[in-house]
C-alpha cells in the first residue's frame, strides 16, 4: 500500500460516490483511507495520551489517525466527567502530530445508546464541537456498540427495532452537531446492532445526513471472511456474516468504516489469526475502507498492541515509548508488530521472538587425566611438541619453536587438534570460545581456532587472539598465572557457520594454532562453548481438566474444570495436592517486584469454565484458601469475584473484595499442616448486576490482586460451593461505613465498625458476653466492601433504620457474631485498579460483549458526601443513654413520691 495520506495533504474530509459506491475522500475528492489505532479505555489506560507515543504512532507507524475511545459506562465518563480533559489532550496532539482524531462516545454496557447513563451525549458533543469548531481533523463516533448487553441497564435487538433504536438516539445528537454551526461537514460515525457488525440495517433505513458513515466490527479469529454479498431480497434475519453485510451496505448506498478490528478472537485472546486479517484488511483495502485497530494497551491479550507483563516471561511495555519516540519491535506483541507494518503499508517480517538463554558448555575439562582426544596435528609445522595430562590440564612443552605472535601469521605455530576426541556438543547458538591458559609466568599468547562440524570442514580464521601479560593473574594456593582466552564469531568464521547452522550444529574437532612469546610450557584447562540459545522451557504439566463440577473438592484428584483465564498474569502449573487432609487445587506464583497500575495485569486469575450455573435459594458463594507463603511481609492480597451471566452481557462483579494483610497473617488460623487458612466469603446480594436465583452463571473466576505486597508462595482452592449460613453463623462482611444507617454515635471503637447499636454510654467487657452465638473464628483477613460498578447502585445498602431512642436499648441487642479479623475497610479509594475490558463476545452466534472485566470504580466525592451528612446527622442526636437514664430517675421518683401521698391519705382515712 501507500503511505497514509495526512491531514496536512488531505484537508477536510468528505464522503464521494466512487465507482458507484460511497466512500472517504480528501478535500479534492480523491479516496482516502484513514489507517491508525484506537486507545483502550481512556479510564484504565490514560497513559497513552502522551506526546512521545503519539509521536511514534505519526512517525514510526505512519498513522494518520487514532481513535480515542471513552467509556461512558464502567468507571468511564458518567462516573468520572473529568475524562474529558484526557480527551482534549489526544486531540490536540493528534492535530500536533498531523493526524485524524475519532472522538469514540464509547457505548459498551449497556448497550442501548438511549439509556440513562449516555444521557450526557448531547452535552460532551456539544463541548467538543464548541472547543473545536468545524475543526477538519475530528470524526465524531457517537454510538461505539450498540448490542443486547443488558449490564447496568438495557440493551437493543439485533434486528431493524435494534436498528432504529439507535437512529433515533443519533439523528438529534447529528440535527444538533450541524445546527450548532462548529460541525458542519465533519465526518460523523454511527455504530450499529449486534456490536456494530450490521451496517446492512443501516443501509436500509440511513440517517439523514451527507457526511455519515457506518461503523463495522470485527476479530478475525471469529467473524469469518465471505466474497459474497446477498442475494437480492434476503430477509435482514438472514444476514449473519459481517464481511456480507459490510459489503451489502456498500452496495446499497451507505459508506462503511472499521471502527474496531482485532486479530484476535471476538473475547480479546487466542491467535493472532493473522492469514485471516490478511483477507479482512485485503477486502478493506480493496473498498477503500478506513479502519482502526483494537487496540494501544499492554494488557494481556492477544489483541494488545504491546507487550504485557507475563509472570517469569516479559515486563509490560511502557505506553510512554521514551525520548526517541519509537518502540522497539521486542516491545510490541505480535498483534502490534502485524498491525504496524499494514498501517505503514510494508510487508510484514516478524522478528525471532523464539525465547533465548544464555549458556556456557564446558566440553573439554581433562579432569579424568587424559588428553581426552588431543594431540598434535599431522600437518603442524611445529612438531617437537609434548601434549600430556598434568594435574587434570592439558599440557603443551616444547613451544619455544612455536612463537609466531602476529595475529594474521598464525601458521607457522603449532596445530593442536581434538582427532581422537569422543565429545560431539551440539554448539548452536555459542558466540565464543573460551580457555583458561596458565603459565608460570607472565607472557603473551596467540591462539586461533577452527571448530569442524559434518558439513562446515575447514575455514581459516580471520585473525588469532592474543593475550599480553598483564591479562595474567596468579592464582591462589598455586604458582601458576591464569589468563582466559575468547575467541569470538567473528575470529573465527567456521565457528559462525557451525553455530548458526541449525541442521549441522554438532563440532565433531577442533585445531587450534597456538605461539607463545617466552614460555615453553603452557596448560589449557576448561575449553568451553558460550552464548545464547532457544530456552527449553519446563513443560507446564496441569492435573487432568476433568469435568466442570461445583460445588468442587476436586476429591476424584482432577481439576473439576478450573483453569486459568485467558488474561491471566499467572499460568503456572494447576495441579492437585493435599491440604488440610483433604485434595485441593493448588498453584505456586509471586507478584512483580515493580509495580504496575493495572494490578489485575500480574494476578492470578483463576476460573471455572463450561458451566451453567444457578445460585439458586443460596446467598452465598464460599471456598477455603490456604495459603503456603515463601515471602509475605509487606502489603495485601485482594480476592475479587466475577462471573459471566449471559443475561447481564456476560460480566457481573461482586462489590466486595476478600483482604488478606500480610503482616497480619501470623493471626490467622494455621492447619496441622501448617498452612494458613482462611474461608473466603462472597454475598451473591452484592453482585453487580444482581444475580437472581435462575439466572444462569457461566466462567466464575476469581482475581487475586496484588495489594502492594511482596507475596511468593503456594495457594490451594478447596470446597468451593454456594451455601447458607445459619442465623448467627454468617461472616462479617458488612457496607462500608458510609452505606449504614446513620444512627450510630460519631466514633466507634474497636476492629470492627459493627451494626449500628445504640450503646449505653459506658458499657465494659461484659457487652461481649451478651447473648450471642459466635462464630468460629476465621482470622486474618478483610472484608472490604468495593464500591460498586455503576455509581448509583453504591447507595443501594442505604435503608435507615429509625432512630431507636429510650427504653428500648435495654432489649437484648442481637449482634452480628465476632468473627475475629474481618474487619470493614471503607475505601476512598480502590486499590484494585481497573484494568480495561475483556472482550467476553459470543462466538458462536458472532455476538460480541466485550469488557468481561470492569472493576468497580472508587466512590469519589459521592461516598465522602454521605459520610459527612452521616455524621452531621450523628451530632444533632441526643445523648440516649444518658436520656434512659435521666428518664429512669425521673420516673421512680414520682413513684416514689405517689407512694407516699397514697399512704398519707389512707392514714387520713384511717
């Protein structure tokens, strides 16, 4: 291909009619075809908006746009407005560095643009266009996926009502973007149904507008290319396939642009499937079709443009590429490097990414006291020369007639060669050869080598290797000086064609040529090969997959169906292994010594797949964790849970997390065995969205985060099962503090922030001796209630209690039980970050519902206000103890004092 054509020589965008189909044009009218990357999410992975990347993305990528995409939802612009700032930032270092810009109003979950949450449409347009007016570098993209994802609200059909759902959320935001005078011919983008895989629909009813175009989506490991279109009078529910129904909206009038495309599959992982992006980008190329790929991130999945952190095999890519404005090839994924070369139009060439380590082989030690092969050449022209073993060495007499030192004049010196050797070390890889060379005295030494293989015989050296005296150094408990000789590739040529020759790598003899300055006798000891080679990796052998089971004790010695989840930052072996006396499910791993913001990057995620569950009449989901720990004194580890639930677009979290704190885990319950041990908790009532009791569970997993600590050791998975608890037997696990009824008293002592009790104003040890039926004591960890992923629902737990005033604290107060440890932790912020989405899409039906993972936001400012109106509220309360008891006192005193005038007055009588 062309380079991509800049805003500096395109101008002003505009849609032609070109060989009887419309399409983008330059401002001349010639078609042009804008090629570039989209951001991730702007809320996870911001980082990229910098100058040195969009520097590299304009120069090194030969971009000329890039796409920024802004979630709405899911921690995006709803919950966080200020994500605009980070939008006006890619703008204008997309229009610095000469590139088109597409402002992605990123509609995922829910997926019905009118929804509630994208209420803000017109208004963040608005501003953009009031910020930049009629400015030719911005394409507004105002619907990213409009789909059947119900997550945080409703969905749309994939049919024509799903259609002009959208329409008729778009045509008002298009009336008003043209009206407003700042937009009047910029390209504006609209999704379609079923996650922007239907432009047909479009085609057939279009918005009414001259600069509109229609988005496709697709991932080429799961939307299958087709040369076809329809025929003619095909039923819109007949039309499945995205490469069809992109080509019947060109031919029916509408111009199309590839907003979206990963070479993975449609969920964000396996592949690359880059022959079949090959066909997709050709069909692309050939319509003129502009596109953008999914996507700048150093997450971990195949679609990521760069490399992610992968525990024991690569560090995660800085989205800041540094001063030199370039990311080096190692530092991109093979998705990054593919897309690169097809956005700059060059043939793709991958780089070796084969795993190397570095080796040394010593092949010849003496240490049996033989010569071990050696012995003087036939064709030396130095033949007075005794070759023997001397105390485990090879030792060389005779060498005054040997002293040729000039480096290209090593042939009149003896010729030392292995004839005799048996060793036949396959050297593939080596760079040098190396010796010890020990003398009784300082001198200078030249050495050449020819190594011989099968097929590589004899190729003079280049150049013999010298070593001077002050090389020598003498060597403890003995009289000799040692110096080390290495002979690299480039001094000898047949040790490059040997060592490069992956059919022919075996050295089956060495000839050295060897002259000496002043010494007769020399020793060569520990003749060693060096360099780099292909790692042989330890094969991971996982326990046998078995059959998804749950509850799962994993007692019939498989894994019932656990396995790590595609994004996982751990992939160690998953194997089964005995704790606290029973099977359990166990993994070894540690968190990165350097941190990253994206903590779910380096967790291990652990899952349960090929399910389809139901919590059924069960409000909890539990399992035992035991804990082996190598190191573990600093930090937390944080335990999320998620599931993938069909019918609320295949994501839903709980709103807790599980602490653990690690220097607190000597407190914690240890096992005969002596591991730690915990029972991990979660209330199905406290997933977002909410998980009714038929509503079908598929690939549960859970996220064990890296709260800062220092953790390596072994963990073990056992029972995990949904449960009840009785009455009095259910763990801590309470709101935040935030969230409880505001009646309790401004301060509370003690570990735990527990119900708000109205207490008597001094009440000493005996309170925990009120009636309450404790429960067995689970120690250690926290649970920290985690806010809650779509803003309003954190207020969801807030239902007052009245405020209980006078006698009535005299009742016997039921607590919760003392579980001892768990203790609520209010987050103003969350630790766990929120590392993007996961592309969890239907493959079989071409559905797609990306961002599998959307951890909860922080509660902000919101949270902070309901704390202080809590506890202004708490001040203006009066003193109830203090009140029973002034009323008390009262009251027997008028008793007393009616009492005594009754007795006064029968006295009377009397």
């Amino acid at each position: 291909l062309d380079r991509a054509i800049k805003p500096s020589e395109a101008g002003a965008l505009q849609l032609v009619e070109h060989n009887g189909q419309m399409t983008l044009a330059d401002q001349f009218g010639n078609p042009v075809q804008l090629r570039g990357m989209s951001t991730h999410g702007l809320q996870w992975f911001g980082e990229i908006v910098n100058d040195n990347a969009f520097a590299a993305l304009s120069n090194d990528w030969g971009s000329n746009m890039i796409r920024l995409a802004l979630y709405v939802g899911e921690n995006g612009y709803a919950t966080n407005p200020d994500l605009i700032e980070k939008v006006y930032k890619g703008i204008d270092l997309a229009i610095e560095h000469d590139m088109y810009v597409i402002v992605d109003w990123h509609v995922h979950a829910p997926g019905d643009p009118r929804a509630e949450i994208y209420s803000g449409a017109a208004e963040f347009f608005e501003k953009i266009a009031a910020k930049y007016p009629n400015n030719p570098h911005i394409i507004y993209e105002l619907a990213n996926e409009p789909s059947s994802n119900s997550n945080g609200g409703p969905g749309i059909t994939n049919d024509e009502a799903g259609w002009e759902a959208v329409k008729e959320y778009a045509q008002p935001l298009v009336d008003m973007l043209r009206n407003s005078g700042n937009a009047d011919d910029n390209i504006i983008l609209v999704g379609s149904p079923n996650w922007s895989q239907r432009p047909d629909l479009a085609a057939d009813n279009p918005i009414d507008d001259h600069h509109t175009m229609y988005a496709v989506h697709f991932y080429t490991g799961t939307h299958a290319a087709s040369s076809e279109s329809y025929p003619e009078g095909t039923p819109s529910s007949e039309r499945s396939n995205v490469m069809s129904n992109a080509r019947y909206a060109l031919e029916n009038g509408v111009a199309v642009f590839a907003t979206e495309w990963g070479t993975s599959q449609a969920d964000g992982n396996n592949g690359p499937y880059l022959d079949e992006a090959n066909v997709w980008l050709n069909f692309l190329n050939e319509n003129n079709i502009s596109w953008a790929n999914w996507s700048l991130t150093n997450k971990n999945e195949t679609s990521g443009a760069f490399t992610p952190f992968e525990m024991g095999k690569s560090d995660a890519t800085n989205l800041d590429p540094g001063d030199d404005q370039v990311w080096s090839m190692e530092e991109l994924s093979v998705s990054g490097e593919y897309v690169r070369s097809r956005i700059l139009g060059i043939p793709y060439e991958p780089i070796d990414r084969t795993a190397s380590e570095g080796f040394t082989e010593i092949i010849w030690d003496f240490n049996d006291g033989t010569t071990q092969g050696f012995g003087l050449n036939a064709d030396s022209p130095v033949q007075e020369i005794s070759v023997t073993n001397e105390n485990n060495t090879l030792q060389l007499s005779g060498l005054n007639a040997s002293n040729d030192l000039s480096e290209g004049n090593y042939w009149a010196n003896l010729r030392l060669s292995a004839n005799e050797t048996t060793a036949r070390p396959d050297i593939f890889g080596a760079e040098e050869i190396t010796m010890d060379v020990l003398v009784s005295e300082p001198t200078t030494i030249s050495i050449a080598a020819i190594p011989q293989s099968a097929n590589h015989g004899w190729i003079n050296p280049r150049h013999a290797v010298i070593v001077t005296p002050d090389q020598f150094e003498l060597q403890g408990g003995s009289d000799l000086y040692k110096a080390i000789v290495s002979i690299s590739r480039e001094a000898s040529p047949a040790l490059e064609a040997i060592t490069t020759d992956a059919d022919d790598s075996v050295m089956s003899n060495i000839i050295f040529f060897i002259g000496t300055e002043n010494a007769d006798v020399i020793q060569l000891d520990n003749i060693a090969v060096s360099g780099n080679r292909a790692a042989v990796e330890a094969p991971i052998v996982h326990a046998d997959l078995g059959t998804p089971t749950l509850p799962s004790d994993f007692e019939n010695g498989t894994r019932q169906g656990w396995t790590w989840h595609g994004g996982s930052g751990v992939k160690t072996e998953l194997t089964i292994q005995e704790a606290n006396g029973s099977n359990a499910l166990t993994w070894e791993y540690a968190y990165p010594e350097v941190k990253r913001s994206d903590y779910w990057a380096s967790a291990p995620r652990i899952m349960l797949g090929g399910i389809e569950a139901t919590r059924g009449e069960f409000n909890y989901l539990a399992y035992d964790l035991y804990i082996d720990p190598i190191r573990a004194t600093e930090g937390s580890i944080r335990i999320n849970f998620a599931m993938a639930p069909p019918a609320h677009g295949f994501w839903a979290q709980s709103s807790e997390v599980f602490e653990i704190d690690l220097p607190s885990l000597e407190e914690a319950t240890q096992t005969a065995d002596g591991l730690y041990h915990f029972e991990v908790v979660f209330d199905m009532n406290k997933i977002s969205p909410v998980i009714a009791s038929d509503t079908i569970l598929r690939d549960m997993e859970f996220i064990i985060v890296d709260g800062q600590s220092d953790f390596a050791g072994r963990m073990y998975l056992d029972n995990v099962r949904f449960t009840n608890f009785d009455e009095g037997e259910v763990p801590v696990v309470e709101e935040p503090e935030v969230e409880e009824p505001v009646t309790e008293e401004p301060v509370v002592e003690g570990p735990e922030a527990e119900e708000p009790v109205t207490e008597e104003p001094v009440v000493e040890g005996p309170e925990v001796e009120e009636p309450v039926t404790e429960e067995p004591v689970v120690e250690g960890p926290e649970v920290v209630e985690e806010p809650v992923v779509e803003g309003p629902e954190v207020e969801e737990p807030v239902t007052e209690e009245p405020v209980v005033e006078g006698p009535e604290v005299e009742e016997p107060v039921t607590e919760e039980p003392v579980v001892e440890g768990p203790e609520v932790v209010e987050e103003e912020e969350a630790i766990a970050p929120t590392p993007g989405k996961e592309k969890g899409k239907e493959k079989v039906k071409e559905d797609k519902v990306k961002d599998e993972k959307t951890p909860a936001p922080a509660k902000g400012e919101k949270a902070k206000d309901e704390k202080k109106k809590g506890e202004e509220e708490g001040q203006v309360l009066p003193n109830t103890a203090t009140n029973v008891f002034n009323f008390l006192l009262i009251g027997a005193l008028l008793l007393a004092a009616g009492a005594v005038m009754v007795f006064v007055r029968k006295r009377r009588a009397v």
